[in-house]
C-alpha cells in the first residue's frame, strides 16, 4: 500500500499510524515509515495524545521528516501545542476536529499560529461523540461542524479539508459530501481509496464555465453592472478571484 500510494495523484498521502492500525501492530507500523514517500505532500497522522504510542510515533517522524504531521482527535490548544514543541523544524501540522470538544475548542486551536497549516474534519469520530444513528463514515448533516471548522481555519490563515466518506461504492455519496464542503469553503477532501481521488478532485475543481465566466465578472466595468443576468460588484469579483485561484490562476489584486 505504501508503495502504491507513493506513485497516486494525491495533492497529499497521509501515513496511518492511527485508526487504521491493530494496536499490536502499531510498533510494527512505526518501522515501515522510512518506505513512505509522495509525489505531493508527504503526512503522518500520529496516535493522539493520551495513548501510550503518540511520543514514540514522533520520535520516529523525526527520523523520516515528513512535510506534515497529522494530530487526530484534538481537543484543545494544550494538546495540539505539546505536539507542536516536539516537531522537527520544517514539519507542519495538521490537526484533526473529531469531536464535540474539538469543536468547541476550535478557534482557540486555530490561533496557536504555525507551524499549524490546516484544520481537518473527523466526521465519524464526531458522529459517534455526538450519538448521530449512521453506520458510514461521512454520512450524516455536519452544516454546524463544517462551517464553525471554515470560519476558525480562514479566520487565522489556515486550510479547511474535509473527511473521508468509507461509502467506497456510492461515488454518488462521496460526491455530495465533496459539493458539500465545498460549499463551506473548504480546500480539499481526504479519501481512503484510489478510485475517490478523481470525483473529489473533479468536485473542487472549477469548470471550464465556471473560469470563463469568473473572467468576464473580473472584466466588468467598476461598480454595479450585470452579468449573466447577475448583478456584480465588487464583492462579485472577489468571488471570482477566489474561483480562479482554486482553479490555479493567480489574479493581480485579487485577495
């Protein structure tokens, strides 16, 4: 798997040292870090503090230097910063919003300044702290979770990206919840099997007539005018700004 996974198109491949590993398994785990790679972004999601295996799974990322550490189940500033003193120079980190009191203590994490780089929805870890009945991980409405997770990450600076949907069939499901991200103004979406690579990056990327016509909202007259008979301003243009560098142009001036 590591070595498949070396060669995905992934904006970032997350290292599992958590949830996806049997607790006797986890030494073993640890020892195979050095086979890790990525033509992105490379991460290592660590046990979460309060385990016996979270300071050992960071002494290990300071031998392979990873670009990023993933912190999960985080609950307060506290956490995230005994974690932060320990990284390497260099290393950044991301940092998982898993349940009710991660999310109530989110701002404060946010403000702690780098080297945090992004806030991550955990949606089934805060469905089960939350009693929501599903049985899939992403399914369920998380409207409050995700818009509180976007505010906090953008107020400071910071990425917004989503959980996985566990759904590997329902392409449909994994869809929805990519669209619903998005439209919260998250940057991405993790998921947990190849074949979701290219629906989610399909979902976050703008369409060819969605670039044409944030062009044409930038190339309007100043002031109130329409277009498509949308009326535009200035915060129209600033939205499509936004829509432009989601799809990887860089706007002059544009926020």
């Amino acid at each position: 798997m590591l070595a498949k996974a070396a060669g995905l198109p992934a904006d970032e491949v997350v290292v599992d040292l958590e949830d996806g590993v049997a607790v006797d398994a986890k030494e073993e785990a640890r020892g195979r870090l050095a086979d890790a790679t990525a033509r992105g972004t490379l991460a290592v999601r660590i046990n979460g503090i309060g385990t016996p295996w979270w300071e050992d799974d960071l002494a290990a990322v300071a031998g392979l230097r990873p670009d990023v550490v993933v912190l999960p189940k985080a609950e307060s500033a506290d956490h995230v910063r005994a974690v932060a003193e320990l990284l390497p120079d260099g290393v950044g980190l991301e940092v998982q919003i898993e349940s009710a009191r991660g999310l109530v203590e989110v701002e404060r994490i946010a403000a702690l300044g780098p080297p945090l780089e992004a806030l991550v929805f955990g949606p089934g870890d805060f469905a089960a702290t939350l009693g929501v009945p599903v049985l899939t991980i992403g399914a369920g409405t998380f409207e409050y979770a995700l818009a509180r997770i976007s505010v906090a990450a953008h107020a400071f600076g910071l990425q917004a990206v989503d959980g996985p949907y566990a759904d590997l069939a329902d392409v449909d499901g994994l869809r929805r919840t990519a669209r619903a991200a998005l439209a919260h103004g998250f940057d991405g979406k993790w998921v947990l099997h190849p074949d979701q690579i290219a629906p989610v990056e399909d979902v976050f990327t703008p369409s060819a007539e969605e670039l044409a016509r944030a062009h044409r909202i930038l190339a309007a007259a100043d002031g109130v005018t329409r277009i498509d008979g949308d009326m535009v301003d200035l915060a129209t243009k600033r939205l499509a700004a936004a829509v432009l560098a989601r799809g990887g142009e860089w706007v002059p001036g544009g926020g």
